[in-house]
C-alpha cells in the first residue's frame, strides 16, 4: 500500500501584500522593498527590487530577436522584517486591539499601527 502525501499547511505570514519590508539576511541584506506577492504554502514572499534573476528568453516567432528579462524570485518570510517608512527602522510585528475592538497589527519599536 502506497504512502499518501502529507496535506502542505498553510503557514501564518506576519506581512501582507503592499507592506514595506527590510531584507535582513543573505545577497540582498539591507535592501527596502514593497511585498509584491505572498506564498503562504512555502512561507515564501516577492520583494519589489531584490532577488532579481535573469532569464534569457529565445525568439518564438522568425525574424524575432532574443530578449533578456529579469524577474524579482521569492525569499523565504524569515528573511523580511516590516519596515516603517516615517522612521526608517525595522521592527518586529505584535497584534493588539483598538479602541473599536479591532485586531490589528502593530509595530514593536515605534508603536505604528500598519493596518
């Protein structure tokens, strides 16, 4: 008998797509970005401007000359930080409440409410 697959689990991502984040690991450390993309499978997110990769794409009709493109690939979620842009610093994301008694999420260092 044939050993079923595991189901892949969503994973809890503390940043959203449109946030703004810091790179704080690997080839592309210290770069600020906007998240693009989110893969909550892979816990991986698409950083506007970091990991860029080129790819060397040939004619597909006659006549037709090659292209280079470039594309920014995902990083893992461990490796981004949110970034809060009034006081240029990254921080460490904590849920808290407001007055209404909505969940939001909040910046540890300066306090900055993101949602």
């Amino acid at each position: 008998m044939a050993k079923s697959q595991p189901t892949p689990t969503r994973h809890k991502i503390h940043v959203k797509t449109g946030d703004t984040v810091q790179v704080i690991s690997g080839k592309d450390k210290a770069k600020v970005g906007e998240v693009l993309r989110v893969i909550p499978k892979k816990s991986q997110v698409v950083v506007k401007g970091v990991n860029i990769k080129t790819k060397h794409v040939k004619p597909q009709q006659e006549g037709e000359s090659g292209q280079v493109q470039t594309y920014e690939f995902p990083i893992h979620s461990s490796n981004v930080m949110l970034y809060s842009t009034k006081q240029n610093v990254a921080s460490r994301v904590c849920y808290t409440f407001t007055d209404e008694g909505r969940k939001v999420r909040m910046l540890k260092k300066t306090g900055e409410i993101i949602d």
